[in-house]
C-alpha cells in the first residue's frame, strides 16, 4: 500500500456562493505553507508556533496582494482527521475567492488533493478502518433519514466492531490449532471438534445476520423501488401527487391519461421511496398506450414494492389478475380506492378474489380503503410501508446493518468457508484442514475492514469520494 508524506490541499465546501468557504490542508508542510500566506493581525503571531487546535483571525495574502479576511485553524499532528498536520482557512465563500486562496496555497508548495484522497490518508495512517471510511461517503450522499442514521452508526464502528469481534474469534481458534500442533506435548486437542463447533455454529449465526440485514440495509441506503399498479382512472397519479406533494403526475377522469412511466425520489417517515407511477394495465389498440403498458410490468418485476391501486367502484376484470400475478412473489400493499362513491367491489370480496390468485401470500396482505381524492387513508398507508419494511421503526442503538454489497458479498464468502468448517469437523478431518478453512473465514472478514485489501481496490473506493473529504 502506497503511503504519502507530501501535502495536499483541496476545496472543502461547496463550488457554490456561499456564506463561508473551507480550503484544507494536511501534510508534513500543511502549517509552514499556510504560513507563508497568512498575516496575523498581530504582527509577532506565526502559524508555526501556535498550539495545536487553535483558531486565528486575519488575512490571507499572495506575496504583497491581499486576497480576504479569513479565520485559521490549526490541528497538529496526530490529532487530526488524516492524523497528519492539517490547517482549515476559513474565507468569505463564493466560487471565485476559494479558488483564488487555494490557487495561492498550491503555488506556496502543496499538491492539490485527489478525490477522497484526504479520507484515505486517515485510513492508510490507521485513524479509521476502511468500513468507516465507506460510511464517510454513505453520510455525504444520504438521501434520507435512515440512510443517514446508518451511514453515522458504521461511523462509529457498528460494522466495524462486529466484524472486529468475529475476527478476534476464529484468530483465537487458528492459532489454538497452530499452537496444539507445534507443542502436542503441553496443548491437548481433546474435545476441541465439540468445542470449536459451538463457536463455528454461533458464528455462521452472526453472519447470516448481517447478510440477511443487506437487503433492507440496501434500501436504508438507496430507497425502496416502489411501482404504483391499477387499472387506466383508478386513482394512481392522484396517489403519485399526493405522496410527492405537488402536482407531477396529469389527473384526469379520462383512461389512459398515463401512457409512460413518471419517476419521483420522495421521503416518507424518513424512508426514501423510488416511486414509480405507471400506464393503467388494460388491454388496447392504442400504440403508445401499448408501450406504457408493457414498460410498466417491467417495472413491476424490479420493485421492491407492488402499490396495487383498486378501482372500487367498477368491477373486477382481467386486467386485475394480471396485477395479482405480480403480487404472488413482491410485497405488496393493496389500495381500495375511491371509497367515496358507490362500493361495487366490498373488501371481503376483493380478499377472496386475492386468496384465489394470489394464494397463502394473501391472508397476511394488507388492503387499505382509501380515497385519493379526499385524501383518506393515506396516512394508514404510509404506515403500513414503515411496519412491511422496518417492523415499523429501526433502531441504531444495538442492530448493525450492512448496506454496501462490498461487505455482504465478503461475509457471504465468509459464511461458505465456516460451513467447509462444520463439513470437516462432521468429516472428522485433522485439524490443519480446519485451519485453511478458519484463514479464508479471517482473510474475507479483514476485506469489510481494509486488513485484506490490495491497493487497487482501496483506490477505487476512494475515487468515488469529493475532492475535499
């Protein structure tokens, strides 16, 4: 792994006029360079005599030409966020004057900072894992309450500690193996199968845990894939509004108004929603009307969640089981609609309608009677998405989950070498077999926390980062 010892400096802040503009520095010349552009309003004060976590009034300059009035602040190695010097010059923001400051630190000697590059120091200097380093990331590009709560949890080292403690266990068993098999005279291997199958047990538990947390660990982070469903008039694009909370979608009493799929990025209760508001599904000669008919079922085989929008003032037809299809292998939320008019479909014909199509999956399938023009049983609805997807709420405080695929793809590797474990210990194979097996294990676990990564891959996760983090 390449480690570098020359200073850097970048944009810490937004390329947008703003009220204050950050230009950061870090490196063995961070204090000296800033130094070099910084006047004190007392004469006597030099950057490179202050102590360490200090701030300082005055103005930056390029050689004789005043550039701004600026706050400095100084963190001294190794107490800082790349653990190396660091300085923070804090000017009038505004796209022009940032870049004029940080034009003149480069000119004074620093290199302007690859992106992530600041970050990945703090990871190659040991101040953070590169889990945690992955988490910085999750929480700049947090589009949602919970996505941002799991982005700070794995900040603070849920993933971290979990998979630190895993480690720790089966470390423990491979070197109680090396060992017994070094000095067989002193360290007896008597009843350890029993023993170290407890422990494998207990393990491939933990894990399956956390792969099994990914997948609404992914939708914490990305939002849930949700497609609207009904036949043409039956409410959808009313629904489409409502929960966007401004008119996106055209509300019509004529069918077939929605002809092609209309995308939006919403949060509910904190929970980011993919929504996705679709042609009516209907038979019809219409091209056009054709063509958004079928985008739509495609888009129905994606989701993570089937909104299921019933007309309740028209019959049941066709159209109706071809929805239900869908409703047999996604979770899925039925809506009653239109329970301000005339009810022709009742809900408990409508819920033997979905035993017979959809199967056993329909007893536990929730039907929400719902006007959207008068705005009823919306709030039930919404609801009903936190408890289907989060038992209706998530707690930071003691669940980890895991919501990059990087780490659930080295926990399932994990997983498979522990199960090569149990399979040997059933086999009763000699214990350096077990000992292959436990390394793998360890190697894939080190992956999630950057102990088992090629500089390859280190680069490319930090290559996603902003230039100033």
């Amino acid at each position: 792994m390449t480690f570098y010892s020359d200073t850097i400096a970048a944009i810490a802040t937004a390329m947008s006029d703003s009220g204050i503009g950050i230009i950061r520095i870090s490196g063995e010349e961070a204090i000296s360079i800033a130094n070099k552009i910084f006047r004190s309003v007392n004469p006597d004060k030099k950057l490179i005599n202050v102590k360490s976590h200090t701030v300082h009034y005055g103005y930056i300059y390029d050689g004789d030409k005043f550039l701004d009035e600026v706050m400095v602040i100084v963190m001294k190695s190794p107490r800082s966020y790349t653990t190396e010097d660091t300085v923070e010059i804090n000017c009038h923001g505004g796209v022009l004057m940032v870049n004029r400051i940080l034009e003149a630190v480069l000119k004074y000697g620093a290199r302007l900072a690859e992106p992530g590059e600041f970050t990945k120091r703090a990871f190659l200097n040991g101040r953070i894992d590169l889990s945690k380093a992955e988490a910085v990331i999750d929480i700049i590009h947090s589009k949602n309450e919970f996505a941002l709560q799991a982005g700070t949890a794995q900040l603070k080292g849920s993933v971290s500690n979990a998979v630190k403690s895993m480690r720790e266990r089966v470390l423990y068993e491979i070197a109680f193996i090396e060992s017994a098999l070094d000095d067989p005279e002193h360290i007896s291997l008597d009843g350890f199968h029993e023993r170290i199958s407890a422990t494998v047990k207990e393990l491939i538990s933990e894990i399956s845990k956390l792969i099994d947390s990914a997948d609404n660990g992914k939708m914490l982070k990305e939002g849930i894939n949700t497609v609207i469903l009904g036949k043409p008039n039956a409410g959808k694009s009313s629904l489409m509004n409502i929960l966007v909370g401004e008119e996106k979608a055209i509300v019509t009493n004529i069918a077939g108004t929605t002809r092609d799929i209309l995308e939006e990025n919403i949060k509910l209760h904190g929970i980011g929603l993919n929504i996705i508001d679709t042609a009516g599904i209907r038979e019809t000669e219409d091209l056009v009307e054709k063509i958004g008919v079928e985008r739509a079922l495609k888009c129905a085989e994606k989701a993570d969640l089937v909104i299921y929008v019933v007309d309740s003032s028209v019959p049941l037809d066709d159209s109706d089981l071809a929805i239900m299809d869908f409703m047999k292998t996604k979770k899925s939320i039925v809506l009653l609609n239109k329970t301000d008019l005339t009810t022709i479909v009742t809900e408990e014909y409508l819920k033997e309608i979905l035993l017979d199509n959809v199967g056993e999956a329909a007893e536990v399938l929730p039907i929400i009677k719902t006007s959207t023009k008068e705005n009823i049983g919306i709030d039930v609805f919404e609801n009903k998405i936190k408890e289907m997807f989060f038992n209706g709420e998530i707690s930071f405080n003691d669940e980890v989950y895991i919501t990059n695929l990087r780490h659930k793809e080295a926990l399932m590797d994990a997983k498979k070498s522990l199960i090569m474990v149990q399979r040997s210990i059933e086999d009763d194979m000699p214990e350096d077999f077990l000992s292959i097996d436990l390394m793998s294990a360890y190697a894939s676990l080190g992956m999630i926390i950057g102990e088992e990564v090629g500089e390859d891959l280190v680069n490319e996760i930090f290559s996603k980062f902003c230039m100033g983090k």
